[in-house]
C-alpha cells in the first residue's frame, strides 16, 4: 500500500501546476477586467507588461551579450507578437465578458494547430469552434446592430496575435536559453505598449490601489503560471499539456461569473462547449506536439 503514493504523486503533482496556472491566469484575466473601465484598455496591459518585465529580468537575467543578428531578430518579433496579442485582448475586455473574448482568442493556437497539423479531423474541430463562437457571440439571437462586433473583432485579432505568439517563442527557443526569450520580449512588448498606454489612461491617475491591482495582475497572469508551468513541462509531454489548455475558456467563464458577475446564457455555454471539445480534439493530436507546449506556454503570456 505505501510503495503506490511515491507512484501516484509525481504524475499528480504536474497535472495539478498546470490547473493552478489556468486558474491563475483567468482570475489575473478577471482583476484586469476590473481596472480596464478606471484606467483604460491600454494603461491596464502597459502596467501588466511592465511589471511583468521588471519581475522576470530581475528573477531571469537573461543573458545579453553575444547574441546573433537571428537571435535579436526573433526576440523582437516574439516581443511585437506579445504586445499586439495582449493590447488586443486588453481591448476586447472593455466590451466583452471575460469567457466570451477568452473563447474567441482561442481560435488563434486552435486554428494555427489545425493547419500545421492537417488532418480532416483537425479542420472539422475548427469548424465546430466557429459553430460555437457564432452561438458565443450570440450571432443566432442578438440582432447583428446589437452585437458588439468591435469587441469580437479585438478578441479576434487577439487570437491571431496568440498564433503569432507560439511561432515566435518556437523561433526565440531556439536562440535562447531557457526562458531569456522570454524575459527579452516582454521587454520589447513593454516598450511598444508603453507610449499608447501612457497617452491614453483614464483618471483616476496612478494610485495605490491601481498600482496595487497591476502588481496582482502580473504576478496571477506571468509570474505565478510561468512558475508552476515550467516545473509541469518537465514532467508531462505535451499533448498532456494541451488537452489541461483547452479547459480556459470555461475557466474564464467561471472567473467572470465569480469577480465579475458576467453570467452566460444557455446557448453561449454550449458554444463554449464546442470551443473546449474542439481544442481538446486538436491538442491531443500527435501531428504537432511541440506546438500543443508552446501554445500552453503561450496562454500564460497573453492572459490577461
């Protein structure tokens, strides 16, 4: 009997870090919905990036010196990738519900991992997401000058970024050594966002509490997930991975309804349903395993 716990917990203890990082990044995700309406949409990422960054650089220190042309070619396309998948969502958070823009990012890895992969069953999960985004977005109820098709249009551009954001930290991966890529582009993605944030934040100015509120965003949407996620991928293989990723969605629904009383109707649940189903069909694939841990790992960075 006591020969089966030593067994039981290493497979359990990874399973539960990528939970806990799901978790943790749709409540980060929910905080930051909190602030979008009193500093703005941009003010709101460009305080999660900065304080993202300072944390990393001061716990990572990337090295800099000796880096190639190639190197510093793909940190900034890794860093341009996240700056534009998390002010596109940041913006989608300001008309849509935290599960609803959750979802429809979500179409970015799910998509970009059906067209890498090729399998016709592949592009029927695809197929079946956007069924489900279509009843989501309330398409089949709500009288299309009654949706919000700027929202749906950020949460949109969002999940392209997110693609965007899982070649580009395949591509830093290769040029960098443990998580430097990383550090190095929210760096970049601080710099780029930065200046739009600045320009355009709401009053109340900067306080305690909104400064407050930054620093739980960045340590529940980058530092708290980073943490668990890099001991969990030394653990469990990717496909593992994805299937634990394709729970988001209703995570972020559970996190809306929970902070921020953003209840959805019986049809955007089954819509949910389909987006979940669908991204748990094409993560478990064999066809592009690395891909299934790199969009994991990219979850963390755009949420939230």
């Amino acid at each position: 009997m006591t020969t089966l716990a030593p067994a039981r917990s290493p497979r359990l203890r990874p399973t539960v870090y990528v939970l806990a990082a799901v978790v943790s990044v749709q409540f980060g995700g929910a905080l930051a919905a909190v602030l979008v309406p009193l500093i703005g949409a941009s003010a709101t990422v460009t305080m999660r990036l900065l304080i993202s960054a300072a944390i990393m650089l001061a716990v990572i220190r990337p090295r800099l010196r000796g880096r190639s042309r190639e190197a510093w070619r793909s940190g900034l396309f890794f860093g341009a990738a996240l700056a534009g998948m998390n002010f596109a969502f940041y913006q989608s958070l300001a008309t849509l519900p935290l599960g609803v823009a959750v979802t429809i990012e979500f179409l970015g890895p799910l998509t970009l991992s059906a067209v890498l992969s090729r399998r016709p069953r592949d592009v029927l999960a695809v197929a079946a997401a956007l069924a489900g985004i279509v009843l989501i977005s309330q398409a089949l109820t709500v009288p299309w000058a009654e949706l919000d098709l700027a929202g749906i249009a950020w949460a949109g551009l969002a999940g392209a970024g997110w693609a965007a954001y899982i070649l580009g930290s395949r591509s830093a991966g290769r040029h960098f050594d443990q998580l430097d890529g990383l550090a190095v582009a929210l760096v970049v993605a601080a710099v780029l966002v930065t200046p739009v944030g600045v320009l355009t934040a709401h009053a109340p100015a900067l306080t305690w509490g909104v400064l407050g509120a930054g620093v739980g965003i960045a340590m529940l949407s980058s530092v708290v997930p980073y943490s668990l996620e890099l001991l969990a991928l030394r653990a469990i293989p990717p496909k593992v991975f994805g299937i634990l990723l394709s729970l988001e969605p209703a995570v972020a629904a559970l996190a809306g309804l929970l902070v921020l009383g953003q209840g959805l109707t019986g049809l955007q649940l089954v819509g949910m349903g389909l987006v979940v189903a669908a991204s748990a069909v094409v993560m478990v694939g064999g066809g592009t395993p690395e891909l299934g841990a790199d969009a994991a790992t990219g979850a963390d960075a755009r949420q939230k």
